[in-house]
C-alpha cells in the first residue's frame, strides 16, 4: 500500500475515468489516491473514536423502496452500462431510481465526484481537487442527455472550493451545452451555494435553468453538526433569496431532511423562513445513515406526519411540498407542479392527518 504524507492510501486505479469513484477495496473512510492525482476520503467522513454510535437501528417498512422495474427504467440502464455513464441516481443508491428512469428524470453529477466538503450526513468523497476540471464535460453531458433521451435533467455537483468561481461558469456552460442540443429538456440546477458568492448565482441562472436548487438540508439549530462549517442556513437562504431576485421567473427549490433531532416547531419555523423569501418548491425526506461514521438516525417519521408536513407546506403558500419518506431532492422532479406529491397519494389510515400548521 502507498502512503501520502505517511498516512495509508490506496492508488485509484480507475485512471482515465474522471467521474469514476475509487478503486474496489477501497474501505468507507479511508484516504486514496485519485486518477487526477489528488487524494480523497471515501464517503466523506473519516473513521474517529467519537463517532455516534447510538440512533436508531433497523427500517420500518415504510423505507422499503419498490424494485426498479419497466422499459424506460430498462433503457436507460443498458444506456448507461453501453456508454459508462455515471449517474447520482446510481451513485448515490437511490430508492427511486426506478419511478425516475421510467419518467424520463435522471439526476447528474458535475465537476467531478470529490466534494471539497465534509457534511456529516452525505457519503459523497471528501478531498481538494486542486484546480481539475474536465474541459469537454459540458459536451459529454449534453450527449449523455441526448443518449438517456431526458425529457428532464437534475444537474447537481459537488462543492467546489478549489475553484475561483466555485465552478459556476462551468456549470452554466453545461446547462447551454444542454439546452442547445436538448432544446425540449428541461433543465434543473441543484447547486452548491458558491460560499455565498451571489455573482456567481446569477452566473448559473443566467444559463437558463428551468429550475434553481440550493438545499437547506436541515433546521437552523441543526446546520452545523449536519453540515461543513463553510455551509450555513442564512447562506442558503440568502443564494435562493438572490436567485429569485435576479430572475423572478425561474422558479426557486430546497430540501429538508428530517430523523435527525429536529421538532415540529423548528420545521414550522423553516418553512416560514423559506416562504419569506419566496421558495416556490419544497421537498421533505427522511434522513438515511449512509455509515457508521456518519450522523445516526434519531427518529423514523412516519407517511402520517409527512402528509402533516406537506399540508403545512402547502398552506404557507409554496406551490408544491413533495413530501414522503422516500423523497429525495429530485424525486420525480419532472411531475413536481403536478399538485399531487408527484403521485405519492395519501397514505392508508392517514385521515385526519393533516392537521394544522403550528
């Protein structure tokens, strides 16, 4: 085994493969050497003696996702393996690929798959790119589109920090380069928050996205022992707050993940906050332990509270609360104006479960 700067790195021997992820047998946790020559922590989050072991153990059957079945589904996975493309939706092992890949949604990852940052929620690998960036990506996911025969995008990328910019003029080089040879797909831009930098915001919007996403993630309390100290609520809220002021028409997204330790009061409380500065789409989930090292899970909300939530939603005024336990940032993002949960529906016994909002 290699080491950098004496500590035990396994070399990445998918070189040539800017978004592939590091070489099997690489353990969650431990540092590796890139293709592009920097190294990284797999999954994010060292392995550390006061790690939270404690949380919930085991999943309620509502978290069991339906198997990912049908012709759509089925070709955009042969596309896929054909052409080595890599998707977050399969990445990230997420529940739903199968109802988005039917609905003609898929979800990519920009500018790499090193995240400059350490969340304690997300698996994604920690490391500093140092500058890399793949000059013909913007080209190669406008084909990629092309190929998978999208009739909506999720564009989302890692924090870039390494980068002037944070990587907004590449990333609106790539809704162009989709828009031009794609012009009937529409594209959403799920994007770090540029460290609060707003002309690069308005870089991105300027591209044309149909959609623009920064994610919250959680409750004010709860930013920083859930998310990188380079993150913050009010730095969320003041890049969708700018995005809407710059181009009123581009409707405006976040995300909340709840099961972490949060009330109903804090929940009521975010909401509000989102709606003061006119977030046109919201979606709620239920916060999933990717590993041992990472944030435990303190409570499992069950399909009764999330209609409660989405109701809530609803009557603050956003035009749509995509809430269930599956849900994720771009669950069915196609059909999210749809007005039904994007056909998530109400769950049995959930009369009554409304409610009102605090």
């Amino acid at each position: 085994m290699s080491t950098l700067k004496g500590i035990p790195a396994v070399i990445d021997g998918a070189a040539g493969d800017a978004a592939a992820g590091p070489a099997n047998g690489v353990r969650s946790g431990q540092k590796y050497l890139t293709a592009q020559g920097f190294s990284a922590i797999k999954d994010g989050i060292k392995p550390h003696g006061d790690a939270d072991r404690g949380g919930l153990a085991g999943k309620p059957r509502w978290l069991k996702a339906p198997p990912a079945i049908g012709a759509g589904y089925e070709f955009v996975r042969r596309t896929v393996r054909e052409h080595r493309l890599v998707t977050v939706c399969e990445e990230a092992k997420c529940p739903n690929i199968g109802e988005c890949w039917n609905a003609g949604t898929a979800t990519i990852m920009l500018m790499g798959a090193v995240c400059t940052r350490a969340c304690r929620f997300c698996a994604v690998d920690t490391g500093n790119p140092g500058g890399w960036l793949d000059a013909e990506e913007a080209q190669h996911v406008a084909a990629r589109v092309a190929l998978m025969r999208l009739r909506y995008v999720v564009l989302t990328s890692v924090n870039r920090d390494d980068l002037a910019d944070g990587g907004a003029a590449h990333y609106a080089a790539c809704i162009r380069a989709i828009r031009q040879r794609n012009p009937d797909t529409a594209v959403e831009a799920l994007t770090p928050d540029f460290q609060g930098v707003l002309p690069d915001v308005e870089t991105v919007l300027d591209a044309g996205p149909a959609v623009f996403a920064q994610n919250v993630e959680t409750v004010r309390r709860l930013t920083h022992p859930v998310r990188d100290p380079r993150a913050g609520y009010a730095q969320t809220l003041a890049v969708l707050a700018h995005a809407k002021r710059h181009r009123p028409g581009v409707l405006t997204k976040t995300s909340l993940m709840l099961g972490i330790g949060e009330t109903d009061e804090e929940i009521a409380q975010c909401m509000d906050d989102l709606r003061s500065i006119a977030v046109d789409i919201l979606t709620l989930g239920q916060y999933l332990r990717p590993t041992v090292n990472h944030l435990s899970v303190r409570r499992f909300v069950t399909p009764e509270e999330f209609q409660r939530y989405r109701a809530w939603g609803l009557a603050r005024g956003f035009r749509e609360c995509v809430s269930g336990p599956l849900v994720r940032s771009s669950y069915r993002a196609e059909q999210v104006l749809a007005g039904n949960n994007v056909g998530l529906g109400a769950p049995a016994g959930a009369t009554g479960a409304a409610g009102s909002a605090p």
